[in-house]
C-alpha cells in the first residue's frame, strides 16, 4: 500500500517516486537552458538561461555565445505561463557579455533573483534585482563581499539573514584563480555580503563547486548540499552554523542540486547518473554505464547523467527515479505542492539528441550548439 506522504512504517516501508507527467515548457529553437523553480505571492516562477549555445561569452571554434538572457516566467496554474521579466547584462552587450540563469530567494516580503553576467576573458560578477509586486523590479545591483565577488548561486533567507554557500570569492577577473575553501556567506540585504563559516577546505573531494543548496530542517540544523568532482556531498551544521560536519557522500552524483520538504522528508534532485558514476561493482562496472544511452556521432556510448530524484536523509540517499536521458540535462527547480506532491523544473536535449525533433533553425543537432528545452514534472513520493 502506497502513502503519498511521509515514511511512517519505519525501516519496513520503501521511498517510491511516481512521474505523473513531464511537459515541455519551453521550445522555441534557442538553447534554453538551468532552471531555478520558487512558489511565492500565489504564483510560480520559474527562471531559465536563453541563449545560443551552452557557453556564456566564450568564444568557442568560432562562435560567440554571449548573445544570452536570464528568462523569468510566470504561472498561476503550472500550465500557462508569461514571460514576467528578461535580465540582460546590467553594463551592456557590445563587450561580448551574456547573462547566466536567475537563482531565486524570497524573504516574505520580496522575491530576490540572483543572476551571473560573464564576459570573454573575465570572471564573472553576480547581479541581484528583486521585486515586491512582481511586475516592478530593482536596479540591479553587484553581489559583494567587501572588495571581492562572491558566486552566489543560491540563496536562503532564514531568520531575518540570508544565507549562501560558495567556493568563489574573487577579488579580481582573473579567470584562471582557483577555487578557493568552500565557505559559508550570509547577508542582511541579498546584495553585501560576510564569510561567516569555512565549510570544507580547498580541493574536498577533488575540487567542490558553487553549485549548492541549503535547507533547514525542524530541530535547527542546516543542511548544504553541493556539487563536487564527481559525487555530491552532504554536509551539516547545528547553529550558528560554524562548525560543519561531512555527513553523507552521494556517488551517483548531484551537480546543481535543489531540495525541498515534502510529509516529513527531505527530497532532492539534480544531475546524477553519469557512465562514470556510481559505485562499481567487483568487475569495476558501474551502474549506469550502458543505460539507455543515445548512440549519437558526437557522444558514442557515453551518458552524461540525467536529471534524477532522491529522498534524502543524513546517513543515506535513495535515488528514486531518473529522467528520461539526454546528453545535456538538468538543472532542476523542486517546489512541494502539498505532502506528497512534488513540482520539478529541468532543462534536456533528449527530443533532439533521440531524433523525436528536429532542430528549428539548423539542419542537424549539435550537442549544446542548437536546441534545447525547458521542462516540467509532476511527481508523487511517499512510501510503500
């Protein structure tokens, strides 16, 4: 018997994921890309990257991809939806900059987003904006930490602070600067910024990126959740969250992950399942070597990951279901419409890389050079 809530059968009842639907949002022929998903003020906004191709201002055989938008949607049913705000580069294009995808905050009061703009040969700055009514938005602003930039790509407000992780704090465009301790940075205004904690030292686990989230559960501890070379890793602090402990170690992987809470438990997603991850078995086979793999003349054999859903708790993770897999994917937004009803925002190329659709504008796909699309998923989880 199924219960689309929380595990209450203990040890004896397994987690289950159920996809009742997936639907392309968007498919227009550009390259859409990293979503971010928030339910604030009765509405759901949803946030993506437009652009030509995968780069941001780089210049790439030839290309120049900074021709890019950070896309902001809005929806009051999940099915219709408006394009409510486009955020371009604050100081202009002519230099080559593009602009990355919104990440959102909301304090009660107002919806923040916080979006990168990138330059060829120049690190990037993240800019913030917010709003209080939804249609009028502030002035970008640069996100800083004193005189260095810090890379914020999510924010959580709690308790009157917010708060963020990163392992970019950079005091000049170098692009080559590497990547620093992975460190906990909190804000009173979303826009300046203090290190407040270290949360792993430089080069944990291989090197740990920007690409974290937070999440605070009942009893006050502070869950984060980050991207690092290869497996995600989960790491906790009680407050004031200055000493941190390395609880949990996912080897099926978690880039750009999102969580949310839903009858009592803690879900998340993000990119996982790649040929490389996972943990092999005596014959040093992994798990999703050869699954479902597209045999495509530019990816021959390889699966780069798909976007996939665990049920979260400190000392385990279950991997519940996976996308359908392309070769570019995820990025995922996760919102809890009520206990035991999960809304889920990602970006793929399967349609185009499966041969189901064909390029808009071009005569062929080429991996993240052409299409791409924005796509929505209704999940229901619990226990069986």
């Amino acid at each position: 018997m199924r219960e689309s809530s929380s595990c209450k059968g203990g040890e004896n009842t397994r987690p289950f994921a159920r996809v009742k639907s997936i639907r392309p949002l968007v498919r227009d022929g550009w390259y859409n890309a990293w979503t971010d998903l928030i339910e604030w003020r009765n509405y759901y906004w949803l946030a993506h990257f437009r652009g030509l191709a995968h780069g941001i201002a780089r210049n790439t055989e030839g290309r120049i991809s900074g021709d890019s938008f950070s896309v902001i949607l809005r929806s009051a049913d999940l099915y219709r939806w408006s394009e409510a705000r486009v955020f371009e580069p604050p100081a202009g294009i002519v230099d080559g900059s593009g602009a990355d995808v919104a990440h959102f905050c909301a304090d009660g009061e107002r919806l923040y987003a916080h979006f990168r703009v990138v330059a060829p040969g120049r690190r990037g700055r993240v800019w913030v904006s917010s709003t209080a009514d939804g249609v009028r938005w502030s002035e970008p602003e640069v996100a800083k930490v004193g005189d260095a930039f810090p890379y914020v790509w999510r924010a959580r407000w709690h308790e009157g602070v917010f708060y963020s992780a990163t392992s970019e704090i950079a005091s000049d465009d170098d692009i080559n600067q590497a990547a620093g301790a992975f460190e906990l940075i909190t804000s009173t205004d979303a826009v300046h910024w203090q290190r407040h904690a270290e949360i792993a030292p430089p080069g944990a686990h291989g090197g740990i990126s920007c690409e974290s989230e937070l999440l605070w559960q009942p009893d006050g501890e502070l869950w984060c959740v980050v991207r690092a070379n290869g497996p995600g890793v989960l790491y906790c602090a009680h407050p004031p969250y200055e000493k941190w402990e390395e609880a949990l170690v996912l080897p099926a992987g978690c880039d750009a992950p999102a969580m949310c809470q839903s009858g009592g438990e803690v879900y998340l997603a993000g990119r996982c399942a790649a040929s490389w991850q996972g943990e092999a078995d005596a014959d040093g086979r992994r798990p999703f070597a050869l699954q479902n793999t597209f045999n495509h003349p530019e990816l021959p054999m390889t699966r780069w990951g798909t976007t996939g859903l665990y049920r979260l708790r400190r000392d385990r993770a279950d991997l519940l279901v996976t996308m359908p897999p392309g070769a570019d994917a995820a990025y995922p937004g996760l919102v809890a419409l009520a206990p035991g009803q999960l809304i889920m925002s990602y970006y793929s190329d399967v349609a185009y890389i499966s041969g189901q659709v064909r390029s808009r504008y071009f005569p062929e796909f080429r991996y993240k050079e052409t299409d791409c699309d924005i796509y929505i998923a209704e999940i229901e989880v619990g226990c069986e």
